[in-house]
C-alpha cells in the first residue's frame, strides 16, 4: 500500500473555512484512498467538511496531508493543485 506524507500551506485569506472544506469533500469523492489532515497535534478524515472546518486552520497555517492506498499518487496531485489553486476561489 502507498503512504504519502506532505505539508501544503492554506493560501485561502479565509483558511480552511467552508468553501474549501466543501471543494476538499467533492474533490475527494471519486479516489479510493485514505485521506488525513494533520494540524496542531490534531488528525482528522479529510472526507468531512465538518472535521474540516473544526481543524480553524487559518490563512498560512501548514497543514500536514497524509494519503494512503492504491491511487495515493493522483489523489495527493489533486489536493496539491488544489491548495496551489486556493480550490478554486477568487
């Protein structure tokens, strides 16, 4: 099984809040792999926006994402480019 571990920073000038969370969810629907963000001592499921939204993960905060499983590689590509794009805001 593929375990991947990277921090990624909050762009968002809002952090992590319900846009995003929600961008997150829908973004993650289609892999199969295991999805976890880690912030401030405090790991929770990526697949729920309010876990997500509980994180108070704020503009700049870094944010350690861990995948795991057999499409690991293009799920961890799509949560990169998604944080580099701020998922998709303004």
């Amino acid at each position: 099984m593929i375990k991947l571990v990277r921090k990624m920073k909050v762009k968002d000038s809002l952090g992590l809040h319900t846009r995003p969370a929600a961008a997150i969810v829908k973004l993650l629907q289609p892999c199969k792999a295991s999805v976890f963000f880690t912030y401030k001592n405090e790991t929770i499921n990526a697949r729920s926006i309010m876990s997500i939204l509980m994180l108070a993960a704020r503009k700049n905060a870094q944010i350690t994402v861990t995948v795991e499983g057999e499409d690991a590689v293009m799920t961890m590509e799509c949560l990169i480019q998604a944080f580099d794009k701020e998922f998709g805001g303004p």
